[in-house]
C-alpha cells in the first residue's frame, strides 16, 4: 500500500488535542507513520510538500513534521508535468498545494493521499474518476473492505 500524507495530516500530531476529532485524526497519522517505520506500507513525499512545510513560521513544527518524512520510502521531484496535471484539476476546484499533492500521489502511483481537510476531500469526492488516487481523512484510512 502505498500512501501520501499532505501537510494538514502531517501536522496534526502537534495540533490542540483537546477536541476528540483531531486527536483520532492525530492517532491515526501516527498509526500510518508506524506502519511505514515498519515496513507495512510506503510512505510517499514531494518537493511540493517539503515547501509547503518550508512555510511554517514555526521552525521547530518544520523539523517535527519533516522528521515523519524521513521514513518516506519514495520522493516526488518538481516536474512540468506535475504542474501541468495540477493546472488541470482546477477544473474540480482543486488548486494550489491540494492540486500539486495529487498530482504528485498519481505520479507515485500512490493508492490514498490523506488529508485532514474537510474541502480537499469534498471537492476531491467531486472530481471522482477524474482523479487515479483515493483522498481520504486518516481516520478513514484503512478503508472498510465491502462485505460480500
């Protein structure tokens, strides 16, 4: 299994723990870190999430969040094509970092790219075949197999 975290489920671990939501979403992106410590599943990163982190104000988040990323088994360059793809997804609302980590979680073949923004899964829903990766909440993830 093969999986990209953006940098709103990266940074959840940090976020105020208090409410019940984003301490299972934290939970849950602590869980997939695990699993690609051990092996279990492939961790995917990016250029286009290395900058986006670079734009943290706070130096010492930037460092914890890019030390989960050390256990990323594959990396995502800047490539046109990626940019162009990015472009393309405009067509579904899907702009900016939520464009470029798709595009990028498609290159690497990735099977879900998790997120913990509410937005990006709904416009991703909307996009449907339109896109070749499942956005899922972490707290989602895995998704429950269909009962025969």
């Amino acid at each position: 299994m093969r999986l990209f975290l953006d940098t709103c489920s990266l940074n959840r671990p940090w976020d105020d723990q208090t409410q019940v939501r984003i301490h299972l979403e934290a939970e849950s992106v602590l869980h997939v870190i695990d699993q690609a410590r051990q092996g279990t599943v492939e961790l995917v990163s990016s250029d286009y999430l290395l900058e986006e982190i670079a734009a943290n104000p706070d130096p010492l988040r930037q460092e914890e969040v890019i030390h989960l990323l050390t256990h990323a088994r594959l990396h995502v360059s800047h490539k046109l094509a990626l940019a162009e793809r990015a472009e393309a997804l405009a067509a579904w609302s899907l702009q900016g970092y939520d464009a470029l980590h798709i595009a990028a979680a498609e290159t690497a073949a990735c099977d879900f790219l998790l997120t913990t923004d509410d937005k990006f899964i709904r416009r991703a829903a909307r996009a449907g075949d339109a896109i070749r990766v499942k956005v899922l909440n972490p707290f989602d993830y895995p998704p429950s197999s269909p009962t025969a």
